[in-house]
C-alpha cells in the first residue's frame, strides 16, 4: 500500500468536498479515525451518504464495508447498523424493565434516535422526551439510518427537543420514571455531561421512584471515569449498579452502564416485562450482564 | 498528518530491518494491521522488543502505548498484556473447571503460553502438554511477556512439544481429561484445526470423560465459522456448548469458545473447584458467558 498515491490530482479531487477524516487509500475511500492518540481504526467506505456541517459537528452518514450503515460525528464511528442495537438495547431496556411501571421518560442526547426506539417498544409508556443539541444528527438518521431511527421517528409519544441537556433538565422537579444519558465520549461539549452538577439536576427531575441509566465508558480504558460516575451516583441514590455489555465497534470492547435508582433494583427486576423483539438483551442476558469480571470489582473496592 | 513524511531517508532508516507492517508516520512507529479487506487498525509503539523470522512467520513483541506488551505474528495483533487473560482465562478455566478432576491436559496451539499457564493454577493437573509448531514463538513469549508466559515456563508439569498439533493427535486414544484447541484465525497454517478430521482425531484422544474447548470466533464477524464448529462437534459430542467473552483488542469485540464434551456439562459444574487468583474469571463470569444474546440462539436455530 502507498500511502503517497493519494497526491494524485484525480484522486484528491474526491476528497475535496468531505471532511480531512475521509481519505483516498488505494483508489478506495476509508474513513480515518484519528483522535485517539495510541490507536487508529481505518473504516473502508461503500459510501458517504450525506455530509454536513451542523453548528456543533461534522455530521456524516456512511454505508461502511463491515458495519453497514453508520453515524460519524466529527469522524468518530459512533453508530452502526451491524451492532448498534447492542448498545441502544441495553442503556434502554434495563431502565425500562429495572422501573416497575415507567409511564414518562428523558433520554438525554441519543441523537441517532436508537434509544428512543427501544423505549417506544414498551406501551406503558406514554411520554418519552428526547433532548439532543443536534437537530441534524436526528434528521439525518432518520432519514438515513431507519433501521436505527424509525421506530422514534414514526411514534407520536417521542418529543424531539433540540435543546441543550444540560440546561434542559436545570430545575425539572419530580418529572421522569425513567432518564437515560446517551452520551458521547467525556471530552468536548459531552463533557459536561458526566459532571456532578448534571447528575444532580437529573436526580431532582426524576420521581421519588426514578431510575437513571448513563454510559460510563469502557471499564478498560477508562476506569477513571467510570469509578468517578460511580462514586457521584452514590452520594445520591441508594442503589447504583455498574453493568456491562460488549460493543464491538468501539475499540476495547466492553462498555459499561452505570444505574442509579432510589426504590427499584434491577438485580430485583421483573423480567417478564422485558419485551421479546430484541436482537441482543434477553431475560438471561438482562441478569448476567450485572455480573462482573474480577478486574472491576477490585476496581470498584467492592470485594 | 502527511503519511508521505515517511518517504524521507531517516526515518524510512530505522524501518529497514523491520517487518513492512512497522510503519514510521509522524516520527513515531506505528504497527499497521493490513490483512483484514475493511479495516485497519494502527498500533502506536513505544518499542519493537524482538524481530524474528521463524520458518513459519514473522515474529515479533512489541511494547504498545495501549495495550502493553503484545505478541505480534506476521503483523496481526495475537496476545496483549492488557488483555490477554481475558481470553486465556475464559478459553482455560471453563474446561478445567466443567472436568470434574481433571489429571492430564493438551494444548494445541497457545504459543504465548498464556493457557498452560492459566491452566498451571491447578494443582490436581499433573501433565500439561502443550504442542506448538512455532518453538521461536515460545521462546519469545517466555523471555519478554513473562506476564503471560512465567507460569508456564515455571512449571515443570508443563511440557513444551514443538510439533505440528494436527499430527500429534493423530492416532492418539484415550489420553486427555482436557484438550484446549488454542488457535490463530482458520486461514494459512491454522486452517487445518478448524477442520472435521482434527477435531475427531482430538476427539480420540480424550478419554471417555473427556472435555474440549476451540476458539470458535467472532458471533458476529465469523458467523458461518462458529455455525460449523458447532455442528461438527454436535455429531460426536452429546454436550455441545458456546461460551461467549469480550476481547478487547479483537476488532469485533465479542468472542465465542465452543466446549464439547462426553460426561460434564459446564452448566452443571462444581464452581467451587474454580481457583481464586484470576483478573477476569469468577463463578458468576463463568456462569453469565452461557447466556447468548438473541441473534446467537437465532444462529444456532435453538430457540
């Protein structure tokens, strides 16, 4: 492979209306993902579908080769048809089934319209308020990504907010059953939402009986994020459970759920009301995945 | 980032003596994975420790920024010190521990040594023969990961046989409590273990209580591989089961091991055999890798 065969005029001319991450390797098109400083994951790309420039992000649709179609914010994977569902079923399910009858959600960020779609599976639900900054994120995934999206899209109970999270829920009393933070990564404008002064505006907007649910990362790469959230959620709710799933297209795999609830445990749950059109959680994967790994334990100085 | 920079004669110098998948970009050494058609990842370096070819591949240890100190074959990611035990202990103590008593023990494969010593923590194994055909492999593991490999290169019920796997079971009857097929992906050299033949060769040398454990792949990027797997061993073993674990440094993730076995099922095993002094493996890790998410038991046509 030589690098230097991208020189060529025809094949710069390509690139030059998609962002730098995009880049022409061997006649192909790959999305490069550069941020990381130790790790590269290069992305062979079908197609980019659609490229804009939202007031927030670079915000690209892409058919990929292996993950089928994907969200790339700021040329970071973020969502894909090949395994996004793992994710988006498990930051939403466990909620849903940890709170005995959750009838007015919040889903913080989430703009791919995943989890919206898994919470628009449960009937008891009346109300499911998603707030994301980015309006074009959600307008292109439902456009583009239906097998994400449409779900959300085509369900009246979802409230498309585009506002700001974090101001959002600043005085919300007594609202919600049931919060989930969907989130990206701790750097940048998701930053502030693994702060502690957000976690206790979400608290106060959650009912006497709410349950929360945030990413906290990998459990390998960022165990000091994770035992930071941990450790925040504790001083304001009784029960807190860190669970863990597989992600395969984020780079080190296991991801980690943090829960947080004043009544409801989820170790308790009643697994009948998890609903069955799920490609990923079932009942016996709702109660392993709070099983954890030795290396968390010992990190979580619980043993 | 100019990919061209590496044009220059210095720093093109110190790639010289160094396998083509060692790239310079950025006055930095990166390992550049290129085998796979729709995916690469880049591994920064701190320093390629040793650089061997051996008659059957390139060799090679690295320190990486990430992941530690990694065992490297023919510029594919094989081991690494941040997450190597994950796989060695899922793939070693599940069949250990499923045995009832297990006396005698065979690794096929496992050239880092991480599974003889894993299974090394068991005190009532008196023989662990491990066959590599790579002995530069061993050597190299045992001199630079010793993370991994110490234990087993400490151990003198460990018996290091430098031979070719699928000719070594062959013809062999009623020797092994345990057999752990420790194998790199079915294509090239390991092709061959995936096979029906090995694994009724194998099959042979278990005695009547016998117990294997394969590598089966990704769930979800090698499907047809663990389908395979799964049916040729479903005709000459009564108890069949997949066992899933993350592997982190595996693009994809999610990684399936297929036991199969006469007498024991792991579903029934007596936990309390599982030893203690182990980062990922615990009696609820062992139990929760058998519950398979939907898209699983909808491969496996079980459901």
């Amino acid at each position: 492979m030589d690098l230097t065969e991208n020189k060529s005029g025809k094949r710069a001319m390509a690139k030059n209306n998609l962002p730098k991450f995009f880049k022409e390797i061997d006649k192909e098109t790959w999305l490069v993902e550069d941020e990381r400083d130790n790790m590269k994951l290069h992305y062979r790309v079908k197609e980019v579908i659609s490229s804009e420039k939202s007031p927030f992000q670079h915000v690209n649709i892409i058919d990929s080769y292996d993950f089928g179609r994907c969200l790339v914010l700021d040329g970071v994977m973020q969502t894909t048809e090949l395994d996004g569902y793992i994710y988006n079923e498990m930051i939403s399910h466990v909620p849903a089934v940890t709170h005995e009858n959750p009838k007015k959600a919040l889903i913080i960020g989430g703009g791919d319209c995943g989890v919206a779609s898994e919470l628009s599976k449960y009937k008891e639900l009346k109300e499911i308020d998603m707030v994301e900054i980015d309006e074009i994120v959600v307008k292109e995934c439902i456009k583009n990504i239906p097998a994400i999206a449409a779900n959300a899209a085509n369900d009246e109970r979802v409230n498309f907010l585009f506002e700001d999270g974090v101001k959002f829920v600043k005085g919300k009393k007594d609202t919600y059953d049931i919060a989930i933070v969907d989130s990206s990564d701790p750097v940048g404008p998701a930053e502030v939402l693994f702060s502690e002064e957000f976690y206790v505006d979400l608290k106060n907007s959650l009912k006497k009986d709410g349950v929360m649910v945030c990413q906290s990362q990998s459990p390998i790469f960022h165990k000091d994020v994770l035992k930071r959230t941990r450790s925040i959620l504790k001083k304001y709710f009784p029960i807190v459970r860190t669970y863990k799933a597989v992600v395969p297209s984020y780079p080190g795999g296991m991801w980690s759920f943090t829960l947080a609830s004043f009544k409801y445990d989820p170790l308790k749950a009643n697994l009948s009301r998890l609903v069955s059109n799920t490609k990923y959680i079932n009942k016996e994967i709702f109660k392993s995945s709070f099983s954890l790994p030795n290396f968390m334990i010992e990190d979580f100085e619980e043993k």
